[in-house]
C-alpha cells in the first residue's frame, strides 16, 4: 500500500500549503495513495522521533509500511509528482 503522510502543526502556512500541494498531486497522478494528515500533537511520538522529526511540514512517503523518502518544508507540485514516481513504482 502507498500512502503519504504529512505531519503538520497548528497555524503553520507551510503546512496549509503543503497540503493542497500533496492532494493535487495525488489527483494528478492518477495512482492508488492514501493521505494521512496528522497535527504533530496526534502523531505516534515513536514514530517522530525514530525518524527525527522536528520541522513541520514533513511528508512522509511510505509503501508497505516501509518509509521510503521524508522531506520537511513545502515544494512545487511538479517534484512531489516526481517523487511519486520514483518511490511508489
């Protein structure tokens, strides 16, 4: 299973706009992906801190439960279309 995961905080812009990035992009690439959006004070504190999380937003991007990629910050819809390709092929 493919999924996204975006971890967020409250009142971020970042986060907002990171968002609307990653749904677009989910849309447009026509693929089977699961978007999971979790307010940092809701996420699993194990899993934050096994892969050091600190920085909001910070997309996850998992197949088979398995974290492939992570980056933290926003970008252009175009490299998450991208790194949809490489890692859920």
């Amino acid at each position: 299973m493919n999924k996204i995961l975006l971890i967020t905080t409250k009142g971020c812009a970042a986060c907002t706009i990171m968002e609307r990035i990653v749904k677009e992009a989910i849309d447009e690439s026509h693929r089977s992906i699961a978007l999971e959006i979790k307010d940092v004070k809701d996420a699993n504190a194990s899993f934050l801190h096994k892969h050091k999380t600190n920085d909001f937003p910070t997309t996850y991007f998992i197949k088979d439960n398995d974290v492939k990629f992570q980056y933290v910050g926003t970008n252009a819809k175009i490299v998450i279309l991208r790194w949809i390709d490489v890692y859920f092929k």
